[in-house]
C-alpha cells in the first residue's frame, strides 16, 4: 500500500501540497508535538485499563512515539481512539489507513487479540458491528468481525506471524459500502486476509455466517488481548496516517 503525502491534517497544523499518487493523505501523527510521558491529546482519546504515554525510547520518525502496554483480559486493554473528529464521517464510508508498530512480543498461542478496529452501527439494522484486525493461533494474523445485539464472532486466519522486535508497517483498508477488508504487512498485500461479505466461520450464527459492515463512527489502535493468561504486551506505535 503506496501512497503520497497530498494532504496533512496534525493537531497543530493543516496544510496540502500539489501531489496525488494513489490516494490522498487525509491525516499524519508523528507524536512529536505532545507532552513527553502523558496520554497524547488533540483528536485522540484513550481506552482501557492499559498504560500509553508519549514517549522518547524508540520512534519511527522524529524522536517521540506513543508507548503502550496492555494486560490480560478486555479490561486492561490498550487503545487510542478516534471519534467525532474531522475525519468522520470517512468519504464513501471507507476507511484506509496505516501505522508503524514496534511489538516486543505477540500474545501466546490461543489468546485472540486485537490491534485495529473500527465500529458503528448497522444501517437499518438494530445491532452494532465491529471489524479488526489481529491475531490467535501461534501469533498469527487474523481478520475478525463481531457484533453487539446479534451473536456472530467470525475468523479468517492467516498463516503468517507478525513480526517482533522490528518496526513493521501495519496497513488496512475498512469498505463499509463494498463489505471488504484488506490487510497490508510491510506494504504488501496479505490475501488471505481479504474479506467480502463472509469469511472462513463464525462462533454463532445470527448473521448467517454474513460479514455486515457498520457505518463507522469510531476508530480504535492499540492492542487487547480478549482472554486471561497471556500476561502483558509492551509495544511503540508511530506515524499513523489515514488516507482519502
């Protein structure tokens, strides 16, 4: 997923320039201009029981990144999280974005985590819907949607483990008006990550096994592991960006 700086939005500065390559850069966080060792603040909110703080260890650009670490279960998870800003509602109710993560490491085998989603309500429909990206068996990649008001919890698996130890370039596309998602990893595409409209099974089925996209009106990065025993994860994410 290769794209050119066309338009940048920070919380301190909103400028373009003349350049369009395959799509528009709408967003750009590099980090730097918050408070070293608080929450970052601006567009961003925080989720969770989890620590993220601004911080000068390890950055991808600059010299800031945000540091987070996450515990074991739903309640101490890790997220930033956009809402309500500029940015919503995204233009034909797509969402493409990318970030760079440094991971110490991935949670254990058969512990399901999550490291991006993004959420809303289903349009005349009386339930809610999330979509993500993360992970499950031996710190492999997985797709993943689940639903409040109707119970669906569905997987398509990868078998491809996210790297450790490494600045690795985490990249989706959400498409809310096709019900398709796309996993990029180092900007390469991971097709076995693609979904439209259904994947490979689901825990329930109220849905009939049907991926149903929401209109998104949240966006959340970080890291939750759903389940105990899978002690903490400690990882820096930077340059988030979201393209048009």
């Amino acid at each position: 997923m290769k794209f050119s700086t066309c338009l940048i939005f920070s919380v301190f500065a909103l400028f373009q320039t003349a350049c369009k390559e395959d799509g528009d850069l709408l967003f750009h966080d590099t980090f730097d201009y918050y408070e070293v060792g608080t929450a970052p603040l601006g567009p961003w909110s925080t989720e969770g029981g989890g620590v993220i703080i601004v911080d000068t260890i390890k950055s991808y650009s600059g010299k800031q990144s945000i540091y987070f670490e996450s515990g074991e279960g739903y309640d101490q998870r890790a997220f930033l999280g956009l809402t309500g800003t500029p940015l919503f509602p995204f233009m034909y109710n797509r969402i493409t974005g990318s970030f760079q993560l440094w991971l110490d490491e991935a949670s254990p085998d058969g512990i399901h985590w999550t490291m991006v989603q993004a959420s809303g309500p289903v349009r005349d429909r009386d339930y809610t819907s999330e979509i993500r990206y993360g992970g499950q068996h031996k710190q492999q990649l997985m797709a993943n949607y689940d639903t409040q008001g109707k119970k669906s919890d569905c997987w398509q698996h990868a078998p491809i483990r996210l790297p450790e130890k490494q600045w690795v370039k985490i990249g989706w596309q959400f498409d809310g008006m096709n019900q398709r998602m796309k996993f990029w990893l180092n900007d390469t595409l991971i097709e076995e990550l693609t979904v439209e409209k259904q994947g490979q099974g689901c825990v329930s089925h109220d849905l009939d096994d049907q991926w149903i996209f929401p209109v998104f009106e949240q966006l959340m990065i970080g890291w939750v592991d759903y389940q105990l025993g899978g002690g903490s994860r400690r990882f820096w994410i930077d340059d988030v960006k979201f393209y048009q």
